[in-house]
C-alpha cells in the first residue's frame, strides 16, 4: 500500500498505536454537543404523551442513540486522530444524529419511517468506517469480523422495517437489533481476549472514554436544568420558586455523587469482560438518569401516581449504579455504609408516594444531602488518616 498516497486524507489509527493519558479533543466535545439535542426531543417527546407505549419507545429511541455515541466514542479512542478524515466522518455524524434527533418528536406518535431512514445511513456510514479499518490493519479482523456480519444483519433488518406498516412489528424488530448490539460484545469477549493478548493491548478503560461518559452525564443534568428553568418562566410566585429549588437541589445532588464518586475510578482488568461491564453498568445509569430527568420535571405536571413511582424508583436505580461503578475499580474505597444508609432513606420514598410532589423531592433531596455528607466525612476521614 502506497502510504504517501493518504498522507493528506489520512488513515485510521492502529489499535495498537495507544495514545497514554490521552486527553479529549475540541473534535469530541463539538461531537458531544449533538447529543443535547436528541436527549432534549427525548424528554420532551415523552413529555406530550405520556403513556405505557411510549415509555418502550422512550427506551428504544435512547438505547439506539446511544449506542451512536457509544460506538463513536470507542471509533475515536481506539482509532481517531486529528486528520482530515478523523474530522470529515465526525462531522458526518454530527449532522447525521441532528437530523436524526428532528425525528424523535414523531417517532412517539408511531411514526417510525423517517428516524429509522436516518438511522440506517448512520449504520452504514459506521460500517464503511470499520470495514477500512481491517482494510489498514488486517490484524484487527478477528474481532471486527463478527461485528462487521452482525451490523450487515442489523441493516437488512432496518430495511425491513421500512418495508412494513406494523408499528408493533417495527417495534419488535428495533428491539431485536437492540438486543443484538448489545449481546455481541458479550459473546465475543472470546475473541477480543486473543487480539488483546496476542497484540499486549491493555485491558482499560482510558481517561479520555470516562471522561466523555462524564460528559454524556453533564448533558442529561444541563437537559434538566434547562428544563426546569423553562418551567419557571417568569412565574415568581412563592409555590413555583420553591419547586424550582427543590428541583435544581436534586439535580445538583447527583451532580455531586456522580463526579465525586467516579473521580478517581481507574477500570483496568485482566480481561475484556469487565470492561463490557463497565460500559454497560454505565448505559444503564444514562438511561435511568435520563428518565429520573423526565419523571422529575412532570413531577408537577400531573398527579399521576406513575410519575412519582417512576421517579423514586428511576433516582434509587441512579444512585444505586452510580455506586456499581465504583466497585468496578480496585483503586478506589468502598462506599457501603453511604450505600445502605441512603438506600435505607430512599425506600421510605415510596410510602409518601401520594404526597404533594414538592414533599416527595424534598425528602429525595434531603437523602442526595445525607449520601453527600456521608462521602464527604469519608473523604475527610481517609484524609486525615493518610496524613
């Protein structure tokens, strides 16, 4: 191969060429920033309907967002750089996903045509990506081989999606390729242990690919803040003020456990399972802090007692992964006691269930409050002791 002849394109990095205390880049914050959106048409698609129905959908339409974000985050960790290609195909995706994001709103209505269309060019742009990647570094066919057959599949099924009406068959379908995603990183780990080692890549997760799962999460809380923002409107009264701090306290709470607990998280294994792990402990936190983002704002809106079931139950699952994530890393001491004192607070939640919404954030903030002090005396405590 003629290397001089992409010197100005570029090439896709090796798998082995690992950057160490790599940093994120301007290119992956811009990407990042797309994301705002879709999760803004999310919440507030979910928002304008609420129903049984749509909660599927709310999760289908996330988990196949994010699995965009999730495998690009990966594309640029493992084989991004800063040529012109790494930016052209990152741009593309970047336009891809607006676009897609303008069709999540329909897609609640049972509109499925439209977004999965966009869709389905971003799976196939994703596909030419991987497929110059073994093209560069055939080496790497071992664990792209799979892959590369599973999204060929993937694709075919999307199509089919096209060629029907059925908005339960379509639904079906999206859930199987869902399903599909994510069991192949787990029935491959086989494959992806014999590459690592025979090519002493570390079993890691890097700093750059934390920090941008930090970054997702400071997108979902903005989305709230923005949102509970939108819902003071100039409305000053004394009720309305009120819930707006309860609000924000409950949105600056998980702010705090989140970034103080996963700060000094190391993931680094002896094989590539837990990373798996790892990854997905860390969808499901999204998903969940997504929807404890849209039961919190509706809190008001409606008495319905599904929306205040959802949020107890949304915001101990936020809680409760967050701490997962911590077991993940040898590195960091173990948070039980703050775990069992606030899960202990937390289910009382569920017998205030029929009180008024601002009783209910209330003593969900006043249980963020106790975990926070809690870390914190601990923190102080290693402190002193160390010292």
């Amino acid at each position: 191969m003629d290397k001089s002849k992409h010197s100005w394109w570029g090439t896709p990095r090796k798998i082995t060429n690992i950057i160490r205390d790599r940093k994120i880049s301007w290119l992956e914050l811009f990407s990042d920033l797309v994301f705002i959106i879709a999760i803004h048409y999310l919440i507030s698609g979910f928002s304008e309907n609420i129903s049984l129905v749509n909660f599927f959908r709310f999760i289908l339409v996330f988990l196949l967002v994010f699995d965009i974000w999730n495998t690009y985050t990966n594309y640029f960790d493992l084989h991004g750089n800063t040529s012109i290609r790494t930016t052209f195909f990152t741009m593309l995706m970047v336009l891809g996903v607006a676009v897609l994001s303008s069709t999540i709103v329909p897609f609640f209505d049972g509109h499925y045509q439209v977004f999965v269309v966009v869709y389905l060019l971003i799976q196939i742009l994703t596909m030419y990506l991987w497929i110059r990647i073994v093209y560069y570094d055939p080496a790497h066919m071992l664990t792209t081989k799979s892959y590369l057959i599973e999204s060929g599949v993937q694709i075919a099924l999307l199509v089919v999606i096209l060629l029907i009406s059925n908005v339960v068959i379509q639904s079906a379908i999206l859930t199987v390729i869902i399903i599909s995603k994510s069991a192949s990183l787990i029935t491959e780990r086989n494959n992806f242990n014999k590459e690592f080692k025979q090519r002493h890549i570390p079993f890691e997760i890097s700093s750059a690919v934390q920090e941008r799962y930090g970054t997702f999460t400071m997108i979902v809380l903005g989305e709230a803040i923005a949102t509970i923002v939108e819902q003071l409107d100039g409305n000053y009264s004394f009720e309305s003020i009120s819930h707006f701090i309860l609000l924000a306290l409950n949105i600056i709470g998980i702010f705090w456990m989140y970034y103080a607990l996963m700060d000094s998280v190391h993931v680094k294994g002896k094989s590539y399972l837990k990373l798996v792990l790892f990854r997905g402990f860390h969808i499901g936190f999204l998903l969940m802090l997504s929807l404890e983002t849209f039961f919190m704002v509706n809190l008001a809106e409606t008495k319905n007692i599904w929306i205040r079931l959802g949020f107890i139950t949304s915001l101990i699952l936020v809680i409760g992964l967050i701490f997962a994530l911590k077991e993940f890393s040898k590195t960091t001491h173990r948070e039980t006691t703050s775990f069992v004192v606030g899960t202990g607070i937390m289910l009382i939640l569920y017998l205030t269930v029929l009180f008024p919404a601002n009783i209910i954030l209330l003593l969900s903030d006043i249980y963020l409050i106790v975990l926070v002090i809690l870390h914190e005396h601990a923190q102080f405590i290693r402190g002193e002791s160390a010292a």
